[in-house]
C-alpha cells in the first residue's frame, strides 16, 4: 500500500529524539534537552506587531505563489544591504521555511541518477531530500581537525559526470563551523571547472556569526551567480520557526521551475507570515544583535564544559548554536551494565534514558564520532546539561 519512495524515507533524527524526550518529560522524568535546532527566544515585538496588524486589516487570503511583492522587494533589499548581491524580485520565491525551499530546489534541479555532493557532517534531512528527488546523495566525510570544512581535494574528489550539485551550509548545522572567504575562494576555483555543478548554499544562520561576518560563496565568486541557489529564511536569525517561512533567490529559470512544483504542492506562505517578513527585514537588527550576544556568550560556556571532560573534544563553532564535540573515545569501548557503547546512537540513547539529557547522535549527521548539542537553551539549563553528561560519561566503564 505505502510507496516505495515513502518507504525508502528515513525519519527526522532530530525530530526523533525531540519527541522521545518530550514522552519521557510527560511520563515525569526530569529532562534537559538540548536536541532541538530551535532558539529559545520569543519573536521580536515589532514582528509580532507587523503580523496582528495584517490580521486586523483582513489580510486573510491567498498571495501570489512566489510571495507578496512587497515581501519580495524586502528580501531584494536586505540581499544588497546584508550581502551585497543584486536580485530582482522575479527572481525570489517565498516558501514555507527554508527546508521546504532546499527540498523544491532539488526537485526542480535533479533527474533520476543525478548524485548530490553533500559534505559530513550534514543536516539530516539533505540526503533524504536528495533521495525524494530520486537523486544519490553522496556524503563526504570532512574532518575534525579541519572544523569538519569541505576542502577543495575532497570536492574534486567527489565530482563525476553524475554530479548535479553540491550542498554547502555555512554557518552549519550541525557543527557550527563557518566557511572563511579562502575557503570558499578554493571551492569555487574547483567549481569553475565544471559549469554543470549547481550550487545549494543554505545560509539560514547568516545572522549567527560570532567572529567576522558571514561570507557566501557568492561574496568570493559572483561569476557563479546564475547556478547558485542561495537559500534563507527567517526562522533561526529572528526566532520565527514557527512562522514558517523562507526563501530562495536563484536563476530565473531556477525559480520558474521551483514556482511550478510549489504551485502544486502548497502554494504561497501564510500571509500573515509575509507581513511579519517585511517588518523583520525592513526594521533594524537590534533585536538580532541580542540574541546573538546571548548565544555566543553561550557557546562559550559549552566550547569550555566540554573541553574539561576527559575524553571529549570541541572545537569553537563560528556560528549557528551548536556545538559537535567529538566522543570516539568512549565508543567501542565504555560500557554501562554490560552493554558496549559501539555507536553514537547507543551514547545518546543511554544519556536520555539513564540522566535525561537528550542530545542527538552523530550517526544521524554522517559523523559517527560526534554528537550535537544544541545551546539554545538557558544558561541554567546549560550548566544542568554539562553536569548530567559529566556525570553520564563518568559512569561507563
């Protein structure tokens, strides 16, 4: 009954082990969780101010399936403003979140057999999404010591003549690292050498950088403007996730094709939504330099805590709000009550049932060394985190 695309589908990690945090919270067992991809702020008053005045003015209905002009012009100017990059509105399509933009891209771009260059660690979802499009993802294991970065060997590597496109997230998820402009200088330098290659920068974090700022791929080579899909959105920068809402700027024949598959399968974005977009990026960014402030304070503490655990490595993340420490050293070999802790997975697994601290698992990233942890969280829900993984890590044996 069930297709075989569906069946073939692995569920979100993240969402997993949210959930199962959550059922043991309603059971009563005290949880710290630090599992989820969510700030922990509340959206910023004079959004929430644009959106309840769109309600009270009755607009309540459709939009244009690429988004309101006006939301569209917005995002043209904060593009230039922010980035520096010149996109025309007809070159912008609105969409129910930022994930939903990398997932129409990759419909509208691969064909059967076409394979993804996806660097590890990865966001869960991007080779799920590749495999929908009836595409092969193909994971590149990147390294700790280089800050888990795709370097220009490995992508050369990677490319045949089955290549579509390759996924870049800076500042990533999971890991928090950032791509420098001499990075990215070297990708595009390989890049240029094969004109077919699309390029899927997912830069939803842009607003989460804690030294420097945010360079695309776009800054660095502009001359790879028209096969890069630049994607972004509102939730993470200005505490929106529930708004849902996103978008794409790419090649006008990028975004007619992207338009097509969204008329069919949602349509525009809630108009109350829209509104709200316009006020976050027509108003400064005060409200986001807050938060910003916040996170890296904590990102501090976490980069710290962890580094004092024996066995636990972590490098300092350049953005995002995760931290992806490495934990080989208790994998394989640590046990608890007998039972070896061979994978992330079990560590994980063993953390939330045993200290109620639910973290998700590298596995799920393409990364089986490592584990995420999210610090969008209180400094005391923190402090209460490092304590309970201290001490989970000192029971095993």
């Amino acid at each position: 009954m069930i297709s075989q695309r569906a069946q073939n589908l692995q569920p979100s990690a993240t969402l997993k082990v949210t959930g199962r945090a959550k059922e043991l919270k309603r059971e009563g067992k005290s949880i710290v969780s630090l599992s989820a991809g969510e700030p922990d702020f509340k959206t910023p008053k004079h959004i929430c101010d644009a959106a309840i005045q769109a309600i009270n003015e009755g607009q309540h209905g459709y939009t244009m399936n690429p988004g309101t002009p006006e939301l569209r012009e917005a995002i043209c100017a904060k593009l230039k403003r922010d980035n520096d990059f010149d996109y025309d509105p007809s070159q912008i399509i609105c969409s129910n979140g930022a994930k939903q933009s990398v997932g129409f891209a990759l419909l509208a771009l691969v064909n059967k057999g076409d394979e993804v260059i996806i660097p590890a660690p990865y966001w869960v979802s991007y080779p799920e999404m590749t495999r929908l499009a009836e595409g092969t993802p193909v994971p590149v294991r990147t390294s700790f010591e280089n800050n888990f970065r795709l370097t220009p060997d490995q992508l050369e590597e990677a490319i045949t003549d089955k290549t579509k496109a390759l996924i870049l997230c800076s500042p990533s998820n999971p890991t928090g690292s950032c791509y420098s402009k001499d990075d990215l200088e070297g990708l595009a330098e390989v890049l240029r050498k094969y004109p077919d290659v699309v390029i899927i920068s997912d830069e939803i974090y842009e607003y989460i950088v804690f030294d420097g700022e945010h360079v695309s791929i776009l800054n660095v080579a502009p001359d790879l403007k028209d096969r890069t899909v630049v994607i972004n959105g509102f939730s993470k920068g200005f505490a929106m996730t529930g708004w849902r809402l996103g978008y794409l700027a790419a090649h006008p024949d990028i975004v007619k094709a992207v338009s097509k598959i969204q008329s069919q399968e949602t349509s525009a974005p809630s108009s109350i939504s829209q509104a709200a977009g316009v006020a976050a990026y027509t108003n400064d960014l005060s409200e986001v330099e807050k938060m910003r402030e916040q996170f890296s304070k904590r990102r501090d503490f976490m980069v710290e805590s962890l580094n004092a655990i024996d066995g636990v490595s972590c490098f300092t993340p350049g953005g995002a709000f995760y931290v992806f420490p490495d934990i080989s050293s208790f994998l394989g070999t640590k046990t608890a009550d007998g039972k070896v802790m061979e994978t992330s997975t079990d560590l994980c697994l063993y953390l939330l049932d045993e200290f109620g601290l639910a973290v998700v698992p590298g596995d799920a990233f393409g990364e089986p060394n490592g584990l995420r942890m999210s610090y969008a969280a209180s400094i005391e829900d923190l402090e209460e985190a490092m304590d309970r993984f201290k001490k989970g890590l000192a029971t095993l044996s």
